[in-house]
C-alpha cells in the first residue's frame, strides 16, 4: 500500500493560518506553500469546507486558496460526517471521569455546537473517512481533574481513538525538504 493510499491528512486552518502569519510568510518560505499546494493537489492533504470558509476569511491566504486548483473541498453535509458530528456532540455532553463528574462544562458543548466552529466537524469527517487529523491545538493538560470549560481536538480525537498529529509530524511523513 502507497503512502497515499494509507495516510490522508485533513488539516485544521490552524495548519495554514498559524504558519502564515509567523513563521513561514509566504515571502520567507515559498517552498513550504508549493509542497503544500502539491498535497493538495495530489490528494495528500484534504480540506472541509468549514475550514475553507475559516481560512478564506484572510486575504492572501483566500488568494492562495484559490489559486490551488485540481481538489475537491469536502463537504460537511455528508450523512456519515453528520452521524459522527452528533456522536462527538453526545460525548461532549455526557462524558464523565472516574468519579463520574463531568469532564466538559455546558460552555464547551455551547461552543462546539456553533455552526461556524470547524473542530468537531473536522474530527468528524476524519473519523467518517479514516483520515489522520493535523492541528496545531494542543491538548488541555489537566482535562478530567475538573470540568473543562473548553474542548480541545487532541483530547477529542483520543477520546474516539482517531490519529492526530501537529503540522510537524505531518510534513515529516510527506517528505518535505526545506531547500
């Protein structure tokens, strides 16, 4: 099995804006923004639709967006992603830690419930596509020792068991070369 075959990334707009805005300007670091347009392109790297409309929201990186063509934007609508965007809502709501408190305040099921909010339709779509999962969010340290006010990605995605990796690990396994 090719490496395409068996790894897909879908990357969180934290993947694009981060490194735009600090370390890899476009003017600093082109090489970085063609691998990514060719992983892209290639299928490699994947987008939802929600994070495209995030990302779209600045505008060199909607010009950027829009001059990579050749992909497909997922679509959030997809019945499965719905399906497993209600499951990670549910957990959101009713987990609970071993002395059976809740680990999310209503805050973070309130949040998450948003249309606009990317990150469990993100996780969504990689566990309804078998997809690994790149964000730059890091996960919250001490979730479980009393109600986190927030969700993290990382710590949703262990939850469900679902592969999620930083934008590092991801360019490490596409065999990016800063040249």
């Amino acid at each position: 099995m090719s490496r395409q075959e068996a790894e897909i990334f879908l990357i969180d707009a934290n993947v694009l804006i981060t490194p735009y805005e600090t370390y890899y300007p476009f003017d600093f670091a082109p090489t970085y923004w063609s691998f990514l347009e060719r992983e892209i392109k290639s299928g490699s790297i994947q987008l939802l639709d929600k994070v495209h409309d995030e990302i779209s929201k600045g505008k060199e990186l909607r010009q950027w967006i829009g001059g990579v063509t050749g992909f497909s934007i997922i679509d959030s609508r997809d019945n499965l992603i719905l399906e497993k965007y209600a499951s990670i809502l549910d957990y959101l709501q009713n987990c609970k830690n071993n002395k059976n408190e809740a680990i999310y305040k209503d805050s973070a099921l309130f949040e998450w419930s948003k249309s606009n909010v990317a990150d469990p339709w993100l996780i969504a779509t990689a566990m309804a596509r078998g997809y690994i999962l790149v964000t730059l969010e890091q996960p919250n340290r001490s979730l479980g020792t009393s109600a986190a006010k927030s969700a993290k990605v990382p710590d949703v995605c262990k939850h469900f068991d679902l592969p999620c990796i930083d934008l590092f690990a991801m360019i490490r396994k596409l065999g990016f070369i800063f040249e």
